[in-house]
C-alpha cells in the first residue's frame, strides 16, 4: 500500500470518528507481547494524528487514553459500538496476497523496458 493511499484512509478514519465524539466506544489494542488491552469509554477528542477516549475505571473512575489513527489503519487498534467494528480491516488477511500483486507489476515493468 503506497503512502498517498495511507494518508487517505487516515484521513478517513479521521472523518468517521469525528462523527462519533460524545459517544461510547469499545477499544481493543493489541499492546505487544501477547498483551491485549479491552476497555470502554467516551470519545472525547479528534486531533489531526490522534484521538482520546475516557475510559471507565473501578469505583467510578475515568482515564484518558490516547491512540494513533495509524494504530487502526494497521490493525493494532479496534475500535466498536454495540457490537458492531466501525472500520473493516485496512491491510489484508494474507501479506502474500498484497506481495503477489507488487511482483506481477514488477514484472510487467520489465517486460515493458
């Protein structure tokens, strides 16, 4: 995936959640080493890189936590309300589908020159 097509559907992801500031929002992110991270809040904020969710604690307390639209472009971020995922996956399922494609364009360059 080239980078002018990255930085549309950033600026995508960006739009779509601007809609949904104010509402409630459950969060999956994969934090590394086997480390997944489930909670549910508020979106509070849209930035141009980034976006804030209030996320519930115990007794009653809030957090802020902050993500990346790069995070849900590659999968690492999930994002949900009601049960339903806002955004489908961006990069996908099998990486050599996605390489077998570059190699025939590779391919059809050379026999090209």
């Amino acid at each position: 995936m080239d980078l002018a097509k990255q930085a549309k559907i950033v600026d995508s992801i960006h739009d779509t959640l601007h809609d949904f500031v104010g509402q409630r929002l459950k969060v999956r992110a994969n934090m590394g080493r086997s480390k997944i991270v489930e909670s549910e809040g508020v979106l509070m904020q849209v930035h141009p890189q980034l976006f804030i969710l209030e996320v519930d604690r115990k007794r009653g307390r809030t957090a802020r936590q902050s993500y990346q639209y790069v995070d849900v472009l590659t999968g690492m971020v999930e994002l949900s309300q009601n049960g339903e995922p806002l955004f489908e996956p961006f990069v996908p399922e099998n990486p050599l589908a996605d390489t077998s494609t570059a190699v025939d364009e590779r391919e059809e360059e050379t026999v090209l020159s």
